[in-house]
C-alpha cells in the first residue's frame, strides 16, 4: 500500500507579489464584453481586472537578459527560435560547459535556464495578478487616443480611437505569484527579484503614463546571501578571489 505521507514532498519555492497601480491600467482584451471601447480592458472569467502572467514573465525575462548581459553573460534573446537555440559554434568557448544540461541536446544560456526554449521547459511558473474588487465597483473609464504620424509628426485623419482603462489614482492592488520548480537554477530567485526592481510599468500606453507601478513588500535577499555570487560569470569570480 502507498501511504502519500511518505512520499518525498516537491519543495517548489513561491514568491509573493503585490502590484500597486499608481496610475491608470489599460491592458486589451480580444473581445468588446459589451464596452463602447475599440480597446475595452481584460477581465478573467469573474469579470475581474488581471495583469495576464503571460506580460509579467515576458516582461520579466527581458529584463532578466538585460541583466544577465550586463554581468557579462553571453545571452540568447527571446522570442526567436532560431536565436534561442543556437548551435555550437556561436556559443562562446568559455560558456559552453555552463549552457549544456543532461537530458536536454543544445546549448541553453544563463536565462533560458529558467524560462525556457524551444527545447528546454521553464523551470518557473508564473500566475495572473488578478484585482480582488469587483466589476460592479469599478466603473469604466473609456480614454481617447489618436493616432500619430512619427514622420510627419502629426495626427493621423480618421485614426480617433478609444480605450478602456481602470479608475486612476485608485490604487489598485493586483497580487499572484511566481513558482520555482525544483529543478530551476539556483540563481532563479536572485536574479528575478533584481529583475522585478526594474519593472515600472506593464501594459499599453506606458509612455503615456498608463499602468506605473509600485511593488509593495517584495522579499529582499541579504547581501551576503551566498547565490548572489551565482549571478556572476565564472570568469568574474575568479578575478574577484583572485
């Protein structure tokens, strides 16, 4: 008989997230959901604002590349296959042993390590941020937009169009997580947290103002913590103690 107390638990490690809204939000949806809006807001089945995880973790991976480049890592970038998998000879000489794993053909940079390739699974899970209130306690808001011609630097003709947008300055609170499977780098947690530090914005029309946002009590690691020196090339480590 198989008792499940005694089977060997899974430790997959969570991390938290809460993202305060400071301004507007305006992520679109396919579909009208009855607004006059051309862009109307996306909502999960509940009619709840969400933050699709989608956004987040692409969001997430660029700026753990952006990261991991300026460390001195030679990365891969998303979202091409062809890129993403490359072959032996445009991998440099010093990473190759690093960027191959049992199991899995190719080479994988220090990013693709944790969200994945073509060939390689992401180790991380990464859930909506979903908005606790209600759509009846959220009244729409349509905002116009125009159009412009970076050429000509004018407004296009015939090119008004409106979009659907949370309340501003409401501060809305937005939470869900991020998983780390058991099998993900043991950099993962260092690294995505300095990357979520670079996050100030998701969705449309940032430039415009829409969707800033403030994380509220995301985990620090101590300075000491020994996986911050896995952030660092080989090479880099080496110079230090050196």
């Amino acid at each position: 008989m198989i008792n499940l107390q005694n089977l060997p638990k899974n430790p997959i490690e969570t991390i938290s997230l809460t993202a305060i809204i400071d301004t507007a939000l305006c992520i679109g949806a396919g579909g009208s959901d009855g607004s006059l809006a051309d862009k109307p807001i996306v909502r999960n089945a509940e009619g709840k604002l969400l933050i699709p995880a989608s956004q987040l973790k692409g969001r997430l991976r660029h700026e753990c590349e952006k990261i991991a480049t300026a460390l001195g890592w030679q990365i891969f970038p998303a979202p091409k296959a062809e890129i993403l998998c490359p072959n032996e000879d445009q991998v440099h000489e010093e990473f190759q042993q690093q960027y191959q794993l049992e199991n899995y053909k190719g080479y994988h940079c220090f990013v693709s390590q944790i969200f994945g390739n073509p060939i390689l699974p992401s180790r991380i899970i990464v859930s909506d941020l979903i908005c606790d209130m209600q759509k009846e306690d959220l009244p729409e808001v349509i905002r116009p937009g125009v159009t412009i011609n970076r050429r000509r630097r004018t407004s296009e003709e015939k090119k008004l169009y409106f979009l659907e947008t949370s309340l501003p300055n409401s501060k809305l609170e937005f939470t869900g997580a991020i998983q780390l499977l058991p099998d993900c780098p043991e950099y993962t947690k260092p690294l995505i947290l300095a990357a979520l530090h670079h996050i100030y914005a998701l969705g449309g029309s940032k430039s415009a103002g829409l969707g800033w946002l403030t994380w509220e009590g995301l985990e620090n690691l101590q300075t000491n913590n020994t996986n911050w020196q896995l952030l660092l090339p080989n090479k880099t480590i080496c110079n230090e103690l050196s």
